[in-house]
C-alpha cells in the first residue's frame, strides 16, 4: 500500500461559471442549458483543494470526455 494512497483530496474540474438565482435552477428541466462565462477555446481550470494546479482542455470522443493537460502551475515559493 503507497504511503499517499488513503489521503482524501478534493478534484475539482471548472469549464467555465455563471450565476443566476435558484428560482431559475429550480424551473430547469432535463437538457436545459446554462450559459457560462467563456469560450469554448478558454482554458479548463483544474483545482485540487482548492488550489488551481493545472489548466487543459476538454476532448470529447463520441460519448466519452477527457481533460487534456496543457499546462501545469508553478508553485509560489
């Protein structure tokens, strides 16, 4: 067993946010569609406790989505 396997982390993988008022959220039905904030060629945010570490891009193949890494945060020293 790896000494790091056990440790609870919290992932996540932002494409993008919006806000509007929870009487909207509430009338939304299946396969409603909720605007965001950017593009689809803005980068995918990926944070881990919520730390950003990564940015990427989203592939999708057929029913299947993937985050592609593209690049990865430095740090602060």
């Amino acid at each position: 067993m790896s000494v790091v396997e056990g440790i609870p982390i919290e992932l996540s993988i932002v494409l993008g946010s919006t806000q509007i008022p929870i009487r909207q959220v509430l009338k939304m039905s299946r396969g409603a569609m909720i605007p965001l904030d950017c593009g689809h060629n803005d980068p995918t945010l990926v944070y881990v406790n919520n730390q950003l570490v990564a940015k990427g891009k989203v592939l999708v193949d057929g029913e299947h989505m993937s985050l592609e890494i593209t690049e990865v945060i430095e740090r602060p020293r």
